[in-house]
C-alpha cells in the first residue's frame, strides 16, 4: 500500500478546482477517517485529515459523504449508498484514512471493528481496496481513489 502524498493530493484537488464551474459536471466524495479502533492502536490523524479535505472539496463543488470510525460492515453499507445515490457523478473522490494492511498480494482497508486473530479473519473482517476501486470506477465516469492507511 502507498502512503499518501499530501503535495501531490493538493496537486490533484487543484487540477479538479481549475475545471471549468460552467460545465455542470457532478463531483461527489465519499470520505472514512478511522482513527478509533477497538482491537488496535488509536489514529489521532484520519478524523482531522477526512475534514479538512471534506472543507476543501465542498468549495470545489463536490458534494461530500464525510464518515468517521466505521466498522467494517459500515464501510460496505455507506460506500454502497454513496454509489447507489451518486452513481454516474461525472467525477467520483474516494479518500479513506486509517489502518491498513497488505496480505499475499493483496491490500485491505480495516475497519474499527476488526480483530483480526489469524490470518483467516482477513476476508471477513477487512474491506479489499481493489473491490473498493472496482465498485467506483463502475458506477463513475471518471474516480480518484487515495487511501491514507497506517501499517505496522
């Protein structure tokens, strides 16, 4: 997983501010921050990061789906409403923050609830990021997905 690059995201929303107002595209973000978990360390930065960035993609016209500290099943539920209400949006921001992991290939999203005893845990207790592209790049016309996550 690739730990976000604050100068290049700020490059990104400043490419999507310069697009022209006058074109009545439809922006929509859907914005996690995890920061409190219930089986591992705590997060002092998503909740403050998803804010700031919800600040700054509501004065480029985007409307925003902000979540703080969601289990794994909120992840899918809220993620899956988003698209259902926004599908089609001409641009399409995902930006999650929290812990994350990569297990043999694969990267993850962890929800607040996750325990994550073994290595079976993993499909039922984290959500995939690549099914989080997927299900975004289908229902958008174009999507920006970043994921901010904490590996240790």
């Amino acid at each position: 997983m690739i730990r976000v690059n604050y100068k290049i995201l700020a490059f990104v929303i400043f490419l999507l501010g310069c697009a022209s107002a006058a074109t009545a595209e439809t922006r929509a973000a859907f914005l996690v921050g995890n920061g409190a978990y219930e089986n591992a360390s705590n997060l002092k930065n998503p909740v403050a990061d998803v804010q700031l960035i919800a600040g700054v993609l509501e004065s480029l016209d985007f409307e925003v789906d902000l979540h703080t500290d969601l289990t794994r099943a909120e992840i899918g539920k809220s993620l899956s409403e988003f698209l259902d209400t926004h599908g089609g949006a001409d641009v399409t921001f995902v930006y999650l923050a929290g812990h994350g992991m990569q297990f043999e290939g694969r990267n993850y999203f962890i929800g607040t609830d996750a325990m994550l005893a073994t290595e079976f845990d993993i499909p039922a207790e984290t959500t995939p990021i690549d099914s989080i592209i997927k299900a975004v790049q289908a229902r958008s016309k174009s999507s920006l997905v970043f994921v901010d996550a904490c590996r240790d």
